[in-house]
C-alpha cells in the first residue's frame, strides 16, 4: 500500500512553481489574519517575510491550488516557530528545585502556581512547597494558602514584614530542611510593566537561584506582548512561557509574539479558573488558532477567491470597452471552472444576470466548460484573435483537433457572439443596469 501511495505523491510533484503574484496575494489575507489575531506588527513583518521567501517558487503539488500551498507553508512555519515538539518543565537539577513565576498583576502567576503545584504533586509524585512573594496585595498570601489547603500541598507559613527576597530565601530554606523536591515562588505583579518590579524580580532570581523563571501572561494580551516578553527576558532572564486563558476567545496571537521576540518555549497552557485546568502546550492548536479558528481551509479559499476576483475584474473591464475576443472568453471559461462554476463567476459580477441567462440559454453546464475551452485550444492564435474568419474547412480543423464536432464549434462561437453583443451594448450606455461593472 505504501509502495502505492509513494508513486501517487511521486507523479504529483514537479508541476510548476507558485509565482509571486499568488504568493502576495494569499500574503495579504495571511497578514489580516495574523492582525486579527493580535500579533504583533513587528511579528507580522518579520514572519510574513520568512514565509514569503519559502513560498515564491515553492513546487505546487498538482490538485492543490496556490493559496492551499502558501497556507501549507504557512502553518507549517507557525508549528515551527511556535516549538515543533512539547517543551516540558526541567526539573533536573538538586532538589529542591526552585521554579519562579513572574509576569503582570491578574495574568494567572497564583492560579498557575497551584495548577502547576497539583500537577508535579499528583501526576510526578513530587513533594511541592508554594511560597507567595507577594507583599503587596493585602490578600495575595492567603490567596496561595487557601489553594493550598483544598489542594493539600504545603504552602510556607506568612511571616509579616519580610521582604519578597527574605521571603524567597526562607522557602529555600524551609524546603531544604522539609525535603521538598520542588519549591515554589509565586511572586507580585504590577498592573503595567515598571522598573520597580523588574529589579525586584532580579533580587529574588538571584538569592533564589531558580531552575525554571516561568513568565505567566494572558494569551488575550495584544501588541504589548512582545513588550512585555522582551523586558522580563532582557531584565530577569526567562526560561519559558505559561500562556493563560486559552479558554477565552482569544485568537492566541500573543504566543507567536511572545515566543517570536524572546525565542523561549511556551511550556504551558491554562484553560480554565479550576486546578486542574493545565495543560501542555500545543504548537498545532495555536497555529490552527492563529490563522483563523482553526479553520485552514476557509483562508485557503479566501486567498484564491481574492486572486479570482482580480482576474475577473480585468476580463470584466474588457468586456466593458467591446474588446472581448476567444482568448478573454478562455479565461472566463478557466475562471468558471476553477471557481466551482457559473455560480461562483457571476457572485463576483454583480448585475451581469443577463449574461448569466444568456450562458444558461446556450446550454452551458460546468461539466462542459473543459470541452469549450480545449475547442478555443484547438484555434490558431489568428482564429481567437478574430473569430470571424472561422469558414467551415477551419471550423472542421478545429473539431477534429479537439475530438469534437463541428457543431459544437458553431454553439461556442455563437455563445461568444451573444457575450461579445452584449459588452458592446453595455459599453454604450452609460446609464444602463450594468454601468456599474466596471467597478465590481
Ligand atoms: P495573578 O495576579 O497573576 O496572581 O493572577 P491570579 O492567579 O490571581 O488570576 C487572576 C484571575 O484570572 C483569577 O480570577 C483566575 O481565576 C483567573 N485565571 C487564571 N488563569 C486562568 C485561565 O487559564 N483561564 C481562566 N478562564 N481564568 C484564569
Ligand atoms: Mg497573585
């Protein structure tokens, strides 16, 4: 079976190469989508780029449109930069080992903390003490204290007074001499980015010593993302990401951001308020995400029809100036076929109903425009110039060569007449129903 499939894909490559006019148009509809997502401007130019120089000349597998490719490319290229496989916690190192949380005030540094704590408790069967750093917030303490005694993990008795790097060298202490294998760091976050809880994130990171600075932000942030990311890597030093509230309807652009300008694996992912809402990152889901819900194909299908449209609108304005010969009639013949048919064309030109009759009226059904368009191959280049040299000897000529009948012959050219007429008329008058296709 494998032997099979291998020369099926075989015979499929090597049948030509995606141009840079498909290229720069699915390009366009990639750079909204990615917008739309939230990532960054700086993001955006850099990757659009990448993907740009992969996909000019990439080979298009037969059977596949342009945009499909360049999609292809693209996704691909998100998963890679995301982080192509799972990055898990390291954890080797003497315990206790201890893992610092960092990131702005209400980002999920608390809820991550007991999240992360169940997890090495429950599913790595390691002894976890939870210390809050957070002198600030009246609360903030009693807040881990209370995860912790629903979780039944040990949090480090509050002490008032201290100060969050005193703090932080007494749960060293206190897990040393308690034989925890893991402690905790739960530090303060302020509600925007400042010095001052940069330098003190540097003390605790240097009196504690941490294995893991785990930079905890909402996946809902938007271009501040890679703000953010980049002054707690320059200013602290980072060694991953966990991205909270995944649940939301955020489009995730904050992970490509994020991971982009600090180049640090997301190593986590929060999907919910509750404990065990936790869960590894996936580099496929937030691609998927990025690019619009999941839904790969519907840009795929965007970014072909946007490529459509224009070819559709220069043929439309040639219609318009009565210049419509066998060779435009081609291409409205290819249009339609690769459109999905009549529908498609005419959803695209509005107020050419008439026309839409006048196809439906000369017996035209999708299944027969390839045979249309191989009676046009057969013409000589003079012929589709100027179909009215086209006697009976040329019209037999062209029959045979395509492997149809004369008649046939006969029923295109009358058909291209009718459109021709009719682009004519329209032309003339200005104020007609469809003097407005120009435009379309
Ligand atoms: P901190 O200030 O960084 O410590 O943030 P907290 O841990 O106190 O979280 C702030 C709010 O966000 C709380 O109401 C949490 O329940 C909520 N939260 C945290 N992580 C998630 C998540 O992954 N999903 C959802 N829906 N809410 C979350
Ligand atoms: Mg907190």
């Amino acid at each position: 079976l494998s032997e099979k499939l291998g020369g099926i894909l075989d015979r499929l490559t090597g049948r030509g190469a995606l141009s840079e006019a498909d290229v720069d148009a699915a390009m366009r509809e990639i750079r909204r989508a990615l917008l739309e997502a939230d990532v960054a401007l700086e993001v955006v130019r850099s990757f659009t780029e990448r993907v740009r120089e992969q996909a000019v000349g990439a080979t298009v597998v037969k059977s596949v449109k342009p945009g499909q490719m360049v999609v292809k490319i693209v996704h691909d290229e998100l998963v890679a930069t995301l982080g192509s496989d799972v990055q898990a916690l390291d954890l080797n190192t003497v315990p206790p080992v201890p893992i610092m949380m960092v990131g702005l005030q209400g980002s999920g540094k608390t809820t991550t903390t007991a999240k992360l704590a169940r997890r090495l408790t429950e599913r790595d069967k390691r002894k976890v003490l939870m210390a809050s750093l957070d002198v600030y917030r009246p609360a903030a303490m009693e807040q881990l204290a209370v995860l912790g005694r629903d979780l039944g993990i040990d949090t480090l008795p509050i002490v008032a007074g201290q100060q969050p790097a005193q703090i932080a060298r007494r749960a060293i202490e206190a897990a040393k001499l308690g034989g925890y294998d893991v402690v905790m760091l739960d530090t303060a976050g302020r509600t925007t980015l400042d010095e001052a809880m940069m330098t003190e994130a540097a003390e605790i990171k240097a009196v504690a010593n941490p294995h893991e600075v785990l930079l905890v932000a909402d996946s809902l942030t938007g271009q501040d993302a890679v703000n953010l990311a980049r002054a707690f890597d320059t200013q602290v030093g980072l060694t991953g990401i966990a991205l909270t509230r995944i649940d939301g309807d955020g489009r995730g652009g904050a992970a490509l951001s994020m991971r982009a300008v600090t180049g640090k694996p997301i190593k986590l992912m929060g999907t919910g308020e509750k404990t065990d809402a936790l869960e590894d990152f996936h580099p496929s889901r937030i691609a998927g995400r990025i690019l619009g819900m999941g839904d790969v194909v519907s840009l795929v299908e965007k970014a072909a029809a946007t490529l459509d449209a224009e070819k559709a609108a220069a043929v439309a304005e040639k219609m318009r100036k009565g210049k419509f010969d066998l060779v435009d009639m081609r291409d409205q013949l290819l249009q339609m076929s690769k459109m999905g048919g009549i529908g498609g064309l005419m959803g695209l030109m509005p107020g050419i109903a008439k026309m839409k009759n006048q196809i439906a009226a000369a017996g035209i059904d999708d299944k027969i425009l390839n045979r249309q368009i191989a009676i046009i191959d057969s013409m000589t280049r003079e012929e589709r110039k100027n179909p009215d040299i086209l006697k009976a000897s040329r019209k037999k000529r062209i029959a045979a060569g395509c492997g149809l009948k004369v008649e046939d012959v006969n029923k295109l050219l009358k058909m291209h007449r009718n459109m021709a007429d009719m682009m004519k008329a329209v032309g003339r008058g200005k104020g007609g129903p469809m003097a407005g296709l120009a435009k379309a």
